[in-house]
C-alpha cells in the first residue's frame, strides 16, 4: 500500500468514526430525554436506572438536568 492510499484509508476512517460518535451523541440525548419523561411520569429511578443501564447516581443527574 502507499501513502496515498494509506492517507484515504485513514480519512475514509475518521470520517466514519465522526458518524458514529455524531450517530451515538444523538441515540444519548433521545435516551436521556426519554429517562427525563419517563420520570415526570413516575418512573422511579431505580426502575429507570435498571432499564437504562445507567447507574442510579447518573439517572438522578439525567432528572435533575430537566
């Protein structure tokens, strides 16, 4: 392979991983709001931390955020 090819690979590559991060920024904030809704509901947190994933300490930041 030359550098020519190698540099296009590692461009094509960022570029892909720049979507990916934009794509999961995206799926994170739908979640959190999701969390933030769900709570407004009476949801209790440990409820939504358990279907989340997220641990309960970060699920009560996520509801104070709101």
């Amino acid at each position: 392979m030359d550098s020519r090819t190698a540099r296009a690979r590692l461009d094509a590559a960022v570029r892909e991983r720049d979507r990916a991060r934009a794509d999961l920024d995206s799926a994170d904030r739908a979640l959190r709001d999701a969390i933030r809704i769900a709570a407004a509901a009476g949801v209790s947190q440990v409820e939504l931390a358990e279907l989340s994933g997220f641990h309960r300490n970060t699920v009560r930041r996520i509801v104070a955020d709101d």
